[in-house]
C-alpha cells in the first residue's frame, strides 16, 4: 500500500504544471539583491517577460499599470491604465529611454492622440465627443518643466504566484523624489494579470 501511495504522489507531482520564471527573467533573479538598484538593462529583461506591473496593488487593484509592448536596448513602448472617474478607466501609449545602464526616463512623447478611455463597469469603449472632451482637458506635461527619471530597488520574488516586486524611485534631474516612491508588482502569470483591476 505504501509503495502504492508513493506511486499516485509521484504521478499527481508530475502532472502539476511546472511554474517556472522565463530563463531570462530566472537568470536576472539570481544576480539581483534585495535592498539594492536593479540595471536596467536587468529591468528591461523584466519588462520583456511581465504581461503586467501593477503600481500599489492592494486586494488585486492597481492605482495604476503598465504594459510593456516593446522594449529595446534604448527604451521602452508601454500602455499606462489608471482609474479616471468612478464609472470609466483611462488608457495611453508612452515612450521610456534607459539611460546610465540605471534609469528610465521620460522623452516629452506627445501621448494624447493615444488616450483611450472604457467604461469600469463593462470595458465598453468611451468615444465621440464624450472622448475628446476628456482629451482636450489633458496636459502631457502635467504642469512640470522638466521630464522626471525613474529607478527601481529589488525587493522580493514569488515563484509560485510568478510575481516580483520592485520599488519605484522617482528623480527630477539631480532631485530625488522620496514622496513618489510606489512599490510595483510585476506579474508574469498572464490569468493573475488579466484579473487586476484598477483602483478608484
């Protein structure tokens, strides 16, 4: 009986989906320590394998997120979703460059042609004049003269939940900017990051 049991564990075992990061993801996650910066060419990689980065997630929201289309070795193509009313979400697409091998920086990319907006209730499309008004109130500068530049601390992974979580640091040239530090969960399982939902 025991040799039985041994037998049906090793089966069930076997047949569990494996849940492994990408290799190259894996391989960053060897060299990266917790408490310090990450290269960016490491967050690149990240970027490249993430289906999801959920910004101060909190019982499966986000008070925003990122989706990574295409990543170079210079920068970065992204869709940023963040809640814009009780009753819609607001999407659009923004370009990164790295720089110094640390960094993420903004390029002053014109994103308003880009905004997107759905309804929260049943992501139905928000257009017409409903949508353009919503696009005519919006800055791309959002009132600052300069472009701010983004690093990131490993903190911690979860192979199981296929997640990793970095902090966000933010910088106006020379100035670090501790108050908009956002702790950030990448998700790499595609169900876990298509179920997150933007806070309001």
């Amino acid at each position: 009986m025991r040799h039985l049991l041994a037998a049906l564990a090793v089966t069930l075992l076997s047949a569990a989906p494996a849940l492994a990061f990408a290799p190259d993801t894996a391989d960053v996650l060897t060299r990266v320590k917790a408490g310090k910066p990450v290269k960016i060419e490491d967050v690149a990689t990240m970027m490249r394998d993430s289906e999801r980065w959920c910004y101060k997630q909190a019982d499966g929201h986000c008070a925003w997120s990122d989706i990574y289309l295409q990543v170079t070795a210079d920068g970065a193509l992204y869709e940023i979703s963040h809640a814009w009313s009780a009753t819609e979400d607001i999407s659009l697409i923004d370009k990164g460059e790295f720089r110094d091998n640390r960094f993420i920086c903004e390029t002053g990319f014109d994103w308003v042609p880009s905004v997107y907006v759905t309804r929260r209730s049943d992501g139905v499309a928000v257009g017409g004049r409903a949508l353009q008004a919503i696009k005519d109130g919006l800055d791309p500068s959002r009132g600052r003269s300069s472009l701010l530049c983004f690093d990131y601390i490993y903190l911690r992974s979860d192979e199981a939940a296929q997640t990793v979580t970095l902090r966000q640091r933010s910088h106006d040239g020379d100035t670090m900017l501790p108050d908009d530090d956002a702790e950030v969960t990448l998700h790499f399982d595609p169900a876990s990051a298509a179920a997150l939902t933007q806070a309001w």
